[in-house]
C-alpha cells in the first residue's frame, strides 16, 4: 500500500479538501483508495466525503472503516466515537496512541493508495504519523502567502529531517474568477514567494465558493475533478521519482 501524507503548516488552509480531492482523483484512477482521517481532534473527512456513521469493530478487534458513495475506505476516529463523545479532549500522547491505532488495526482491505490528512502542523502527533507510517510522499498544502509559506516550509523541513520525501507543494485558495467579467483576482497578491522556491508547485486551486458548499455537503469528490487528477498525476510521478514506487 502506498501512503501519501497531505500535510499543512497552519490549520484552515485546505489540507483536507485536498486530501478528499486527492483521494477521489486516486480512486477514479484506481478504484482501490483509502484515507486515514488522522487529525483526530479536527476529523472532517467522513463529512466531505459523505461517509455515513459506520464504524465498527469486528469479533477480532479489526476497525472496519467507514465507505464513500465512491467505495472510498474511510477510517476516522469521529466514525468511531458515539455522537456525544466526539468533542472529547484528548491529551496528546493519547492523539498519537489513537492514529497509531487506527492505522495498524482498521482493515485496508485490497487499497492500493492510503491518502493520510495530517494532524495540523509540526505537532507531537504528525511526527507520529511520519515516524510509524512512514509516507512514501508528502504534499504540503499551503496558501500563497509568504508567511503561510514560510510556516508550510517547516513542515518540509520536519519531513527531511525524518528522512521522508516531500513531492511538492498545493497552492490553495489562491485566485477567485470575478462571476461577471472572468477577470482572475489573486487572492493574496503574487502567486509565488522566495520561500516556495525550493519546492514544485504541483497545483494551483482558486477559492470556489460552490466546491466549499459540495465539501460542506459530503461531495468533495465531484470537486475540480481535472484539477485534482493531474494533481494525482504529479503525486504518482513524485513517488516514482522517489524510486520507492512499484510498477503496478
Ligand atoms: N479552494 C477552495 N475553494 C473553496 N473552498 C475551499 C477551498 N479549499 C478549502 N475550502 C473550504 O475551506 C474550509 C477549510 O478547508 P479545510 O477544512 O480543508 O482546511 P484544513 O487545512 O484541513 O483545516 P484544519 O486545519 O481545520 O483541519 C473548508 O470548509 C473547505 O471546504
Ligand atoms: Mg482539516
């Protein structure tokens, strides 16, 4: 199983919304995706993806992971968890315990490609998901401000460190199209900063307000469907240049 980690330097630029993309795009290509809900005290990726309540445990103590419309495995802890309890406080060697533990017992079934959303930042838990995953590739999403950026650049740094392999970049939220005229506005200026340069830039994504009403309503794989298959085409490419990919 090949694992890629979608990772962000600050929390609300869009990490989830590019893993679910991300996720979809694999799935269309494969048929055989998973994803790893592994920001434990922020889980949204059974709601984008509109994955029913379904978690279970089986006789054995196997996770049995949610399923998208799209047959998307979904393992999450807010999937898990009794309504009432998903606004628990969780300290944080107990995070790393909980995606340590989601990871090893959920059933993957056949999945080809396991898209893992991160915990936020260079937190005690997304050294965890490095160190006892060890993602073959790394996409860090970021917005294309320099102090954005300069905070994504970080978690580059953290990933090497670990002796992981970054692929690149997604800049989101970048542009908007003004609905009358067409005219692209850049969001937060120039598109591209010194920070950034050390790194490919494997998407650009404009804020849309309809994708941020498909997401919110559990259809983030009908989102930017082009722009999130050349964006899975970079990331299979970035693992092969990696050379820890397999044919297949
Ligand atoms: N390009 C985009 N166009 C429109 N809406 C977007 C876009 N990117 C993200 N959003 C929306 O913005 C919100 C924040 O995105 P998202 O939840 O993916 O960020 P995040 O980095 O995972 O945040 P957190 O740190 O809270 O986990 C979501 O409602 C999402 O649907
Ligand atoms: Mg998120």
């Amino acid at each position: 199983m090949h694992i890629i980690a979608v990772m962000s330097g600050k929390g609300g630029v869009g990490k989830s919304f590019v893993a679910t993309g991300l996720a979809a795009a694999l799935q269309r290509r494969t048929g055989r995706t998973a994803v790893l809900d592994a920001d434990i005290t922020g889980a949204s990726v059974p709601h984008m993806l509109g994955v029913p309540k379904s978690g279970r445990v089986d006789a054995e103590g196997r996770l049995l992971p949610g399923m998208s419309p799209d047959g998307i495995r979904v393992s999450s802890m807010s999937l898990m968890l009794p309504a009432d309890e998903e606004t628990l406080i969780w300290r944080g060697p107990l995070i790393s315990k909980a995606i340590d533990e989601l990871f090893t017992l959920t059933d993957w079934g056949d999945a080809e490609y396991l898209v893992v959303d991160m915990p936020p930042g260079t937190s005690d838990a997304a050294l965890t998901v490095l160190d006892k995953l060890k993602p073959e590739g790394v996409v860090i999403v970021t917005t294309p401000q320099d102090m954005v950026t300069k905070i994504a650049h970080r978690s580059h740094h953290m990933v090497r460190e670990m002796g992981g392999n970054v692929i690149g970049l997604v800049m989101n939220m970048a542009f908007v199209r003004c609905p009358k005229c067409g005219e692209q506005i850049d969001t937060f200026g120039s598109v591209r900063s010194d920070a950034d340069a050390e790194l490919p830039v494997l998407a650009t994504l404009p804020l849309v307000m309809e994708w941020a009403a498909l997401a919110d309503s559990g259809q983030a794989a009908k989102i930017a469907t082009d722009e999130f298959d050349a964006l899975a085409e970079a990331v299979l490419a970035g693992l092969k240049v990696a050379g820890t990919a397999s044919a297949s």
